[in-house]
C-alpha cells in the first residue's frame, strides 16, 4: 500500500505526483490507408482478467425459390399468416389458396390442428407442428397481425422464424407468405431481405463472456418462396448479409464491457474494420497530443478523469475509383462507460450499471464502416467518426463550473458533467465539418429525457432540413427502425444561456432533449445539412437484455441512398 501523503511531499509539486500517478502512455501508433501499424501490440484491458471467447459467426445461406409448397423437402415450412388469412368458410376449412393446398394435402389436419391451438395469425403468434404428409417436416404459423407491408412486419416473421428453428433444431427451413400477391415488386425485394435479415438477427447470442457456451444453432439454409427469383432478388439477399453482420458487429461491441472495451480497444476494433476492407477504408486514430493541437478542449475536458486515455477515431471511405460526388459523415457518441462525473449517476432509475451502452452511437456509425466497406456503394465519401474516451472521476477531472473551450472557440460552462456526450459531440462535429462534407448525421444515448418522450423503441431526430429529414426517414422506413422527427425550438435556447461563458452544457428538465440538440447545432458549419438522432430508448432491449444496433441498417440505406 502507498502512502500518498509521503510521496506527494517527496516528489515535491502537485504537477510531479500527477505525472507519477498518471498511467504509461500508449505505444504510439503509425498509420497509412487501410492498415494500422504499431511499434509494439495494443495490451487488451485487463480489469478482472476477462476475455472474449473468439466464437465464428453462423453462416446461413439464402435462396430464392419458386416451389410448391408441398413438394418442398425440409424441417420447417414457414407460412407468414395475417388474420385474413386465419380466415374459414361455413365448413371451418381455410380460403386462403396456400393454407388450404397444406391443409388438404394434410387431410384437414392443419385446420384442425390451428383451431386447436387458439392460432388466429395475431403479432407474437406461433405455432410449429409435425405432421405427415408433405415434404416437410414440420408445418410452422407465423402470426403477423391483420396485414403484413412494412419491412418492421417481414423482419420480425424472420426472428419467429429463427426461434422456430432454434426451439426445432431445423438445419433447413423455408419461409412463404399466405398472402403474397398484393405486394409489388419493390415491396417483394423488401420482405425478401427483411426476412433474411431477421432471422440471421434472430439466431444471434452473444455468448462470448459465458464460461459454458450453449448448444449452438443447427440452421444452415433458408429457401424464400413465392416472393420472386432471379439476379435482382439475389443481391437484395447479398445486401441482407451485409447489413447483418453489420449489426451484429454493433451489438457486439456495446454488449461488451467497460473492463474490456475500454477507448484503446474501440479505436482498435475500428482500425481492424478498416483493414478487412482496406481498398475503400482508412484508418487515422487521432492521440491526446493530437487533440490538443486541433485545440478539442471540449472533448479533451471530458476524457481527463480516466485513466483510459481517449481516442479520436476517423475512419474514411472513398469508393472503388475514388470519384465522389457527394461526402458525408456519420459522427457517433463514443463514451465507453459514463459514471456521470462529479454528478455521479446515482439512486433507483440511474442505470449505472448499464452505462456501457453509452457508446451505442459509435457502434452504430462503426457497424455502418464496416457494411459500406462490404457493398462499396459508388459516387459518395463517408467519414465515420467517434470521440471515444470514459467519463470518471478523479483529482484530473473536470468539475461543474468549470469552463472548457470547444475547437470553434466557444466557451462552455460545465452546470453538469453527466450531460457530458454533447460535449464530445461538439469537438466531434467541429471535426467532421472541417472534412469539407455536405451533410452530417449523428447518433447518441444522448438523453433520458428522449426516452420519456418517445419510450424505448423509438429514436427522436432533430435537423433543421427539410430535405434531410426526408431521405433519413425514407432510409428508416427501408430498414424497419423507428425514428420520429422532433421539433428544434430555437426559442429553448435561453435556457442555455450562462452568465460567464458562450453556454452552458444543459439547460435542466423542461425540453431536455431540444435543448440538447440545440447545442450541438452550436457545433455544425451553416453550410452543412446535419442531423442529431438520440438512440437512447432503441439501443438496448430490456427484453433480450442486449444491445439490438440500432441506427446501422438506417444509416446505411441513407448512405446508399446519396450514392449514385
């Protein structure tokens, strides 16, 4: 044990003893396109000696397939069902064409079987059965409520469809709708890639952190029915993969720990992002010393308590030939654990102990690196950035009142260190404008006070474009998220007004998250279209107690839909 007074005198100035107690410096880092190189490796965090168990990832494969029914041959014949569809005639036997062609070929035994069984083809519904007569081996129901348009509705028939498959043990599965000819071409290439998106979503535990892993998922193959053939569909499934692996790559590092995914390790994960798809990625991983010559006082005055030191993370596509028409730029909140600083997260409802998921942001914006990298969209540049650091406590730390200094100039008096995300946002978005983009989105657990508003499931958007509120909304109609457009009040600005400095970091209660906004607007060029999206409900499901990755599929559709 050290005695700290007797150091403090020996070493002789506050300045010595920090510099005493002040952790060893990273190795530094050298960088060029696509690869991160290092004069010596990165040392894992050690806190608790916990390491992630390297597990491979399922691959299933898709098909697009133009079958009967009853002549298809494997373990689950998944039907998608609306309440229509559960529809009977005066003779209690089904009018839906494909129920009644299983049902006949099943001698009425799927009629019955359904009645039995309570089924009506309600949302949550789901019923699989043995029976002999068809191809299959087992005959599964699917409810998807009284009509099925929405990629949200196609993407859950998928994780019925991966529960089915994991509570059957099935190695082969097929999936067809009841009802399949209202839906146009375009809504047919959705509910294709909704669906196999969801069951590759469906299948996914992470079971790195348990020191027995469970039995894993037996699913190889999923064959689509009835919804079309052909190079088009194909690369829609293609696309599907993509984004999955993407997402799940999201969920991956907010599920992991803050003893394990410390700053260094995020910037790390990134870099490796931008080595597997070194042809269109590069990495530039900025250090303290870096930041403090860009002059990111903002950022850097959130990061000084820890002991993990911060890590400004920039990744850059540029497509496959270099020309680009437009540039864009996903910046993510990147806190890899929040303790509130000297406002400590404190009493019942605080969520401390969950405060790894402040990074969901940067999962989301690194999770979309890593899908672009894959699709390699053309026309369009896409920086992805996070200001990744912890926010601590310590002799180090920044303290309420204190006044910081953003890389614009502007002055910030500190009323609350746990509304420390916008800080690192500021400096973050200072950064991205000064890319030379066109349009910025980006995407924090920025406030609670978001989620009161719009619950856990809904993420709350605020620009003040018209334009890009439309693309990032037809982007999220696409890939199923939920996002809402909240009003930017300009008149909320008074509240953050300070008596000493430019602002404060947040104006109390009353329209938290619109005043949140508002100070990040503080932070963007004129010139550049910019959106904030506060994921704080969407990021994490109380119901899996996991991370789900929201914004990635968003983000990427948006991406794709700016490229040419």
């Amino acid at each position: 044990m050290i005695c700290y007074a007797h150091l403090y005198t020996r070493l002789g100035s506050a300045a010595a003893f920090r510099r005493y107690c002040a952790p060893s410096p990273p190795p530094p880092l050298l960088f060029c396109r696509g690869k991160l190189r290092m004069t010596h490796s990165i040392a894992c965090a050690t806190l608790g000696l916990t390491k992630p168990a390297q597990i491979d990832p399922l691959k299933i494969s898709f098909a697009a397939k133009e079958v009967d029914v009853v002549e298809w041959k494997g373990d689950i014949l998944a039907v998608g069902v609306t309440e229509k569809d559960m529809g009977k005639d005066d003779n209690s036997k089904f009018q839906n064409s494909i129920l009644k062609k299983l049902d006949a070929q099943l001698g009425g035994l799927l009629s019955e079987a359904s009645s039995e069984e309570d089924f009506t083809g309600k949302p949550g519904q789901s019923t699989v059965i043995r029976l002999p007569g068809i191809g299959s081996k087992r005959v599964g129901l699917i409810g998807l409520g009284q009509s099925a348009s929405r990629a949200g509705d196609f993407r859950s028939l998928g994780e019925s469809v991966a529960a089915a498959a994991k509570a059957a043990q099935a190695s082969n599965v097929a999936v067809v709708l009841a009802s399949s000819d209202g839906l146009s071409d375009e809504s047919k290439l959705t509910a294709a890639s909704a669906v196999a998106s969801g069951t590759v979503l469906g299948t996914f535990e992470d079971n790195r952190y348990r020191s027995e892993s469970k039995k894993p998922v037996s699913l190889k193959s999923v064959d689509i029915i009835g919804l079309g053939t052909g190079p088009e569909l194909e690369k829609k499934l293609k696309y599907a993969e993509h984004v999955s692996s993407a997402v799940i790559f999201g969920r991956e590092l907010v599920n992991s720990p803050a003893n394990v995914l410390t700053p260094a390790v995020l910037a790390e994960e990134a870099s490796k992002v931008a080595s597997m798809y070194s042809d269109v990625l590069s990495a530039t991983i900025l250090d303290i010393e870096k930041c403090k010559e860009l002059k990111m006082g903002s950022y850097l005055g959130v990061a000084a308590a820890s002991a993990n030191l911060p890590h400004f993370i920039h990744l850059c596509y540029k497509p496959p030939g270099g020309s680009a028409k437009i540039k864009l730029a996903l910046v993510g909140k990147g806190l890899t654990f929040d303790s509130g600083g000297y406002n400590i997260k404190t009493g019942p409802g605080c969520l401390i102990e969950n405060m790894k998921y402040d990074m969901g942001g940067a999962a989301a914006v690194l999770g979309a690196a890593k899908a672009i990298g894959q699709i390699k969209p053309p026309g369009v540049e896409v920086h992805f950035i996070v200001a990744a650091c912890e926010n601590m406590i310590s002799g180090t730390g920044m303290r309420p009142g204190d006044i910081i200094t953003a890389a614009n100039g502007k002055t910030i008096e500190v009323n609350n260190t746990d509304a420390e995300g916008r800080l690192t946002l500021a400096d973050a978005l200072i950064y991205a404008c000064n890319q030379g983009v066109d349009k910025v989105i980006d995407l924090a657990t920025l406030t609670g006070a978001c989620v009161i508003a719009l619950g856990p499931s809904v993420a709350g958007a605020f620009t003040p474009s018209d334009d890009l509120a439309n693309e990032v909304m037809a982007a999220s109609k696409v890939s199923g998220e939920k996002i809402w457009r909240m009003p930017l009040e300009e008149s909320y600005w008074e509240m953050m007004k300070s008596g000493v400095a430019d602002m404060v970091n947040t104006g109390g209660r009353q329209g938290g998250t619109i005043t949140a906004a508002l100070f990040l607007k503080q932070y963007v060029d004129e010139k550049v279209q910019w959106m904030h999206i506060d994921i704080a409900g969407p990021v994490w499901s109380e119901k899996m107690r996991s991370a789900t990755g929201f914004g990635i599929s968003t983000m990427v559709e948006w991406v794709l839909k700016n490229s040419c």
